[in-house]
C-alpha cells in the first residue's frame, strides 16, 4: 500500500483520488498528462492533484464512480475512511 503524506495535511485524499482512478481505468495517464472524462487535468501527478483540490465538483464525481466500482456505494453514502478520524479507546 502506498498513499502520500502531505506536511500540515495528512493523508492526500486527492492523490488517491488519482491513483485510484488510474487503477480503474477511470483517469487515463499518457505520458505525465493526466485525463478525466476527455479533460486534461494536469501534466504530472502534483498538478492532477491541484486540480482535482480546486474542482471539487469533478473530484467528487471521480469518487462517486470509484466507490462504485469498487461496490462500495456513492460519495457520502457510506464511511468515507479517509475523512474519518482514528478512534482511539481509553
């Protein structure tokens, strides 16, 4: 498993987005451009992560089709685990 760790942000939700939708085929990467849905939304993985931050509304739908996919319901449907703080017993 791999996942970024961004100074003052924790886990990059964006940059799994991006992974995630590459592994579904959802996002194409041809070269260091990143597409979605016929857009290009960046050239190389930081700015494809800039954009999907600044778009939320086509982030959201990127996650909406991958929880879908993966059989896991809609964006906001169900727990999303990387918004979701750690609970810890006392």
């Amino acid at each position: 498993v791999e996942f970024d760790i961004m100074y003052g942000e924790g886990v990059s939700k964006t940059g799994e987005l991006l992974d995630l939708g590459v592994k579904a085929g959802l996002v194409e990467k041809s070269g260091s451009w990143f597409s979605y849905d016929t857009q290009r939304i960046g050239q190389g993985r930081e700015n494809a992560k800039v954009f999907l931050r600044d778009n939320p509304t086509i982030a959201d739908d990127l996650e909406r089709k991958i929880r879908e996919q993966a059989g896991v319901g809609g964006a906001g449907g169900g727990i999303d685990l990387l918004d979701e703080e750690p609970h810890v017993d006392e």
